[in-house]
C-alpha cells in the first residue's frame, strides 16, 4: 500500500488499535509516489521527483526494505508525461507505458524491467508541413536561415523500433520546452514550464498565453497537443503555472494552497506573469490568461486583484463556479482582496518611513521634534496592522461565503440531476408498461382468430399459454 506517498508492507496482522506496517522504500524529499505496478520479480513505482515524472524500477523480493534502491528508467525527455500501461501479465518482465511531451507526440514503449531497454512500439502520427519550421512570425530573418531546415530530432540510438517501423519522433529542434522557478510573494519557488519556437527571440514584443490550475491536487500535465503549433509558429509563448493547491510538489505543495490558504495559488500565478514581462518573455498589453475549471476561479481572482496585467483571458468553467464567479460572495471577497492590496501597500510605505525615521534619528539625534514625528509614524503603522488584522478576518468570512455558495449551487445542481434522472426512469415505465399492455391484448386478439370456429368444445376448453 501507499501510505502518505510512502511505500508500505502491511502484513495480516493486527494489534489491539492499529495495523502494523513496515516501510520497503524511503521516500526522499521532494518526491512523491503517484502510482505503482507490482510484477512476479519487480516492483515499478511512478513518481514525481520535484515535480517531474519518474518511473523506478525495484528486484523483489526485496533483501533490505529501508535501504532498498532501485534503477530509473531512462524517458525520452525530462519535461513529459508518463501514463502506466494495462500490464496484467503478473509474470512478465515488460513494462507498458505511454510517453508523451510538448515537442513530441504521444508514444508507446515497452520497457525490459530487467536490462532498460526501451522498444518503441508506436506513435501518434504527424505530418511535418514548411509552417512548422519556416513560420510568418519569423520572416524578417535573413532568407540563409529560412533555408536552412532544422532536422527533426530522432532518438534512435536510444529505443528500439519495432517491425521496421518509424524511428521516434521528436520535435526538440524545432520547439523549445524548458522549466524555471519563479520566486513567489513569499520567495516560495514555482515551477514554471515555457514552450516557444526555436526561432524565437527574448524581446520584450511577443505574445504569451498564461495557463494555471492549481486545485485538487491535480498535475498541471505539459502533455502533446497539436493545436498549440499554430501559436508557437506564430510567435507565442506558451506558459504553465504549476501553482500550489496542485499536486506538482506533492501534498505539501497542495495544501500550501486551499482553503484559507488559496491567495498563494493566486499570487504565484501573479508572480509567473510577471516573470514573463520582467525577462522579456512578452509584452505588457499582449499577455493572455487561460483557465478551465478549477483554474477559472484561480484566472478570475487574478485579473481582478491585478486588472491591467492581461490583456485578454479565457475562463472555461462550470455553471456552479460561474454563477459562483459572477454571485455576490465573490464579489465582495474581491472588493476585500482590493481594499487589502492597498492597505498592505500602504504598510509597506509607512514600514519604510518608519525605517527612515528612525535612522535618521540615530544620525542626528534624537530632538523633540524628530521623536514626534517618528511616535506619529510608528502609532500609524499599528493602525494600519490593526486595519490589516480586521480585514483579513473579514476576508476568510468572505471566503468562507464562497465555499458555502459553491456547496449549495453544487448541491442544487445534483438535486437537478437526480430528479431528471428520475423523471426519465418513469417515463421509460410508463412506456414499457402500455407496449406490454398492447402486446397481450394483440396475443389475445390472434389467438382468438385462429380457434376453429366449428368446434365450439374446443373453443371452450382452450386455454391460452401464460404470458412471459
């Protein structure tokens, strides 16, 4: 079993309040197990080491359980996603998975669990077009470097491709993906994953699309996706948020981020932002903002504590977290998050005259005036502390309000469900009922036709079979 992303052995064993259990592989720091699949000779664990899939492979039995170490099998690129197989042979040694990246299409491998060796069995197909490598956005570059058709990276020499078939196709030198952290409000580090075209330029003048989630301990996944090519060839910069509420960095991370604590899911987003605008990723007023679902309440709550960073936002949500969205408990948790940004604002400045003040009082002494002024600063610093105070306890009632609307907008809409569930059972009874009606009144009416109506004897000892 899985015990608090620790792998565990739990034997039958029961002791008078607990089951006992004994740790087979220390978890280090920074990784999490999000899967596993148990084999005759292998144990394959599916992790996610600082936020990155890894997929490890341990002998069994296993002779030492806490100093147990196994192999990592090598994947075609370090930013990707790694999707377990069926593998319901229990006495094979082969691994299914599926891999997939933003620079390269969805592949399946199988993996030997005893040498490593990958076998690519197959891959989702692409058709390479001129725009891909030669795009409008890039025009103005000299016409010698038009001409010059980066090859299509190959991984050949590495996997093994089975029955003739196509060598793996990867799209690195063609595409740029990369990962950075971004420091937060708080200097917490946020990984941030950055796809563009390898022709482009850190300028300052491009668009960017912002995408985040940041909920449910769900994995923000950089999988491949065709339909981005289109923005990557014209110039964009396609940007992931891994913000906390998710399950990059573990349930640490997600926790970091709901509930009461949910502003750090938004101000990491905000941060990502304005990582992209401080090193010229993109331009101020061609910065764009994309969230489905969960990731809609996160966009929503950003562009309204910092309204002129986008320019243009996309929200994909439910009827519940919409109607959640535009109600009136978000709105005033809004008009509070504003009121907050300021007076926090404002406590930074007078934290910083205070500093001032008092510096300079220990420079030239400390004069009657001087101490006046320096009292009046530091008495309105714990004002605005207190203001601070009062405000954020609105604040998480606020929230609070939120939650509550969320549930009853959620419960109205399963309510709904249910009773047209309901209705539609009964319409399909009340059908079934009158076509059995019908069919033995109609058994009824042939079988009446077909008695010889000479033999009234007969007619009258017949009895018709019991319908079934």
């Amino acid at each position: 079993m899985i015990l608090n992303t620790r792998e565990c052995n739990v034997p039958f064993t029961w002791c008078s309040d607990h089951l006992k259990k004994q740790e087979v592989v220390a978890v280090e720091d920074g990784v999490s197990i999000e899967d596993m699949d148990i084999f005759h000779k292998h144990l394959v664990l599916y992790e996610r080491r600082q936020g990155l899939p890894s997929v490890q492979v341990l002998d069994l039995p296993l002779s030492n359980f806490h100093k147990a170490r196994g192999r990592r099998l090598a994947l075609p690129q370090q930013v990707c996603t790694v999707t377990p197989g069926a593998n319901q042979d229990f006495f094979s040694s082969t691994l299914r998975t599926t891999v997939a990246s933003p620079t390269m299409p969805e592949a399946v491998f199988n993996y030997d669990l005893v040498t490593g060796e990958a076998t690519l069995l197959q891959q989702e197909e692409f058709i390479e077009r001129n725009e891909s490598t030669v795009c409008p956005a890039f025009c103005s570059e000299s016409s010698s470097n038009q001409d010059k058709k980066p090859p299509m990276s190959s991984a050949s020499q590495k996997y093994i491709v089975e029955n003739g078939g196509r060598d793996l196709l990867d799209l690195s030198n063609l595409y740029v993906c990369e990962r950075v952290l971004v420091p937060s409000t708080d200097e917490v580090k946020v990984p941030l994953t950055l796809i563009y075209h390898h022709k482009f330029k850190r300028n300052g003048s491009n668009p960017a699309l912002l995408i985040g989630y940041g909920a449910y301990s769900e994995v923000l996944e950089t999988d491949w996706c065709s339909d981005r090519l289109s923005l990557l060839n014209r110039g964009w910069v396609l940007a992931f948020a891994h913000v906390r509420g998710g399950g990059e960095l573990g349930k640490s991370w997600h926790h970091a981020g709901r509930l009461m604590k949910k502003a750090n899911s938004i101000q990491d987003f905000l941060a990502c932002a304005t990582y992209l605008l401080d090193y010229k990723y993109a331009h101020q007023t061609r910065l764009a903002a994309w969230g489905i679902s969960a990731g809609g309440l996160l966009v929503g709550a950003a562009i309204n504590m910092c309204p002129n960073l986008f320019n243009a936002v996309i929200l994909k949500v439910a009827d519940p977290l919409r109607a959640m969205v535009m109600g009136p408990p978000l709105e005033d948790a809004r008009h509070l998050t504003q009121r907050y940004e300021r007076l926090r604002q404002e406590a930074d400045a007078q934290a910083t005259e205070v500093g001032r003040k008092q510096l300079r009082n220990k420079e030239i002494g400390g004069n009657a005036d001087n101490t006046l002024k320096l009292q009046a600063a530091e008495q309105k610093m714990g004002e605005l502390a207190s203001a601070m105070a009062v405000l954020g306890k609105e604040a998480a009632a606020a929230m609070t309000a939120v939650e509550a609307q969320q549930q009853r907008l959620t419960l109205q809409r399963l309510i709904a469900m249910v009773e047209a569930e309901h209705s539609y059972h009964q319409r399909v009874a009340e059908i079934l009922d009158q076509l059995h009606a019908q069919m033995v009144s109609e058994r009824q009416r042939s079988e009446s036709s077909s008695t010889p109506g000479g033999n009234a004897a007969a007619a009258d000892m017949y009895m018709p079979p019991p319908f079934i």
